[in-house]
C-alpha cells in the first residue's frame, strides 16, 4: 500500500473520532496500522479502525455488503460499521468501523472456536428477509482461485506447485470460481481466527465482509475442516467448533453423523488456497517451507490422486 494512502486513511479514522480542527489527542495507537496487505490496508486511532479494501472492489456490492452488517438482525453476529457505506479515497473505496480486541495468536489455547462456531450457525441461519436486493453470492470460492493464480504468476517453479496445481485441478468448476457458488444461505466467506474480535463491553464478533454474500454454509466451515484434516488443528479443538456449531442449529452440515461427505469439497478447495499462499510467501521470502506450510502442501499431494467425495460429484453440499 503507498504511504500515500496510509496517509489519508489515518487521517480519515482521526476525523471520524475527533471534531474538526481538535488538536490534542489521547487516544491509544493513534495512526496504527494494523495491516498493510495489496488487498487492504487497515490504520486504527482510537475506537476507530478504516480500512481501504481491494482495487477493484465494486463499491455498489460493498455497500450492501456493509448496510447488511448494519442490519439489527445481525447484531451480536457482525460488527456493525460506524457509517453505512464506503467512500472512496484515493481510487478505493474505505469503510470505517469500531475497534474490536483480536484474538491472541500467542494463546492458542484460548482460540474461541465454541464461540466461532456459533457466530457462524446464527449467521446461516439469517431470514432471507434481511438480506437486501441484489446481495452478491459470498466470494470464498473467487478468494480460492485468486491464491492459485498468485502461485502461477509468482511460485510456479517451487517444486510443490504441480501437486497443489493438481489438487486445484480435481476441484469442481463451482469450487474453483468457474460456476455459481451453490446455495443460498448467508455466508461470511473468509472465516478464520484472524475474522474474529471482541466489541467492547461485549462478546466476540465476526469481522471483513468483503467476501460476505449467499452460498453454501459448508464453506465457512472449510478452514477448521482443513486444519483438521492436515493436522494442524487438533481433534479437540476440531470436536469443539463442530459440535459447538451442531448444537447452534447450524445448517451446514447434518445434526449428526459424518460431516464429511459436505465439507470435503470446500475444505479441499481451502486447503489448496492455503497452500498455494505459502508457496508464494515462501518463493518471495526465499525460505523453505514451515511445518504447517509442509503439511498443506503435502495434503495437496494425497489430493492429487482422489477424487472429490459427494459433494463435488453433485456440485452441491446437499
């Protein structure tokens, strides 16, 4: 991201807090930036974090993606923004929203999956009364395919890129951008811990709605599923969110018996987005691969020889 707009947008999140021409400030990481990513970039001062998204977003379907997360009927489920729609700064478009404490990625034992879980199951559950006109399909599958364009423009010499290219390939085309997202319930669309935040005064919520729109809930679920699947998220956690999520109501997966037969597309699909993310960090940092980057790729491997289960069969998770 160009100072440039770092700039502007620490002055954006300043004048959201204070009156015009207040000079004195107390306020706690003031001109903080949180992330500087090509996608986005976050500066907090204060209670008050803007984010200017991706080039390329359209603001129209950014707009109904924020009034949505506005919406009553999400409070307590999606951190509601401090005004309804973005304002364009610079060429991007820049939404600004409370500031909500994140989960300690030096705790990892204190990872609220029971509490993702059910974010999550009250968020597929959302009447379709409340979701606007013109709501866009969630983007979980266009973030996928994103990643593993990345890896051809920027890794494919590393020597594990065919494999992950391979599993990518055994997708169907849904799962890979290529057809409509099925379903219809609403879905965040990049879930992870790194979504999550405590409000103040309150519980934890979900955050980013860039990808927020209608699909299959299986999706939301895919990345826990992932880990899991990899190893990298222990069977205890992994009992906790799944159950958590079952006794939440959470359509995604039946109430009981094997889960599997619906996320093994979506958790596919997120394992090789994953993958294909670390090899285009590990080619530009010149490093080898870290143990859980190793386990991704490696499950690349097994799923260059199998063929997606049921769900990808039908095209569907139902």
């Amino acid at each position: 991201m160009s100072a440039t707009v770092l700039r502007a947008l620490a002055a954006t999140v300043r004048g959201a807090v204070h009156l015009p021409g207040q000079r004195g400030c107390a306020c706690p990481a003031p001109g903080a930036v949180l992330a500087d990513r090509e996608d986005a970039a976050v500066v907090r001062h204060g209670e008050a974090v803007a984010k200017a998204h991706a080039p390329g977003t359209d603001p129209r379907e950014l707009a109904l993606r924020t009034a949505l997360a506005a919406h009553p009927a999400l409070g307590g489920v999606l951190l509601p923004p401090l005004r309804p729609g973005p304002v364009e700064l610079h060429g991007r478009p820049v939404t600004l929203w409370p500031y909500g404490e994140p989960v300690d990625p030096e705790d990892p034992e204190a990872a609220p999956w029971e509490a993702a879980a059910r974010l999550l199951a009250r968020l597929h559950r959302t009447d379709p009364g409340v979701m606007p006109a013109g709501l866009p399909a969630m983007r979980g599958p266009a973030r996928a395919a994103r990643a593993v364009a990345r890896l051809r423009a920027r890794a494919a010499a590393h020597p594990a890129a065919p494999a992950v290219l391979a599993a990518w390939s055994a997708l169907p085309p849904w799962a890979r951008g290529e057809a409509p997202v099925p379903g219809s319930a609403l879905c965040h669309g990049d879930v992870h811990l790194g979504q999550l935040v405590r409000e103040r005064g309150g519980g934890w919520v979900l955050i980013d709605v860039d990808d927020l729109g209608t699909g299959d809930p299986a999706w939301d679920l895919a990345r826990p599923a992932a880990w899991y699947a990899c190893g990298i998220l222990g069977p205890g956690e992994w009992a906790r969110f799944l159950s958590a999520y079952r006794l939440a109501g959470g359509p995604a997966v039946p109430a009981q018996g094997d889960p599997w037969p619906v996320l093994d597309v979506p958790a596919r699909a997120v394992t090789v987005q994953s993958a294909a993310l670390a090899l285009v960090k590990a080619t530009g940092a010149d490093r080898a691969l870290d143990e859980a980057e190793q386990s991704l790729t490696e499950a690349c491997v097994r799923m260059a020889g199998l063929a997606p289960g049921p769900a990808g069969e039908s095209g569907t998770s139902s």
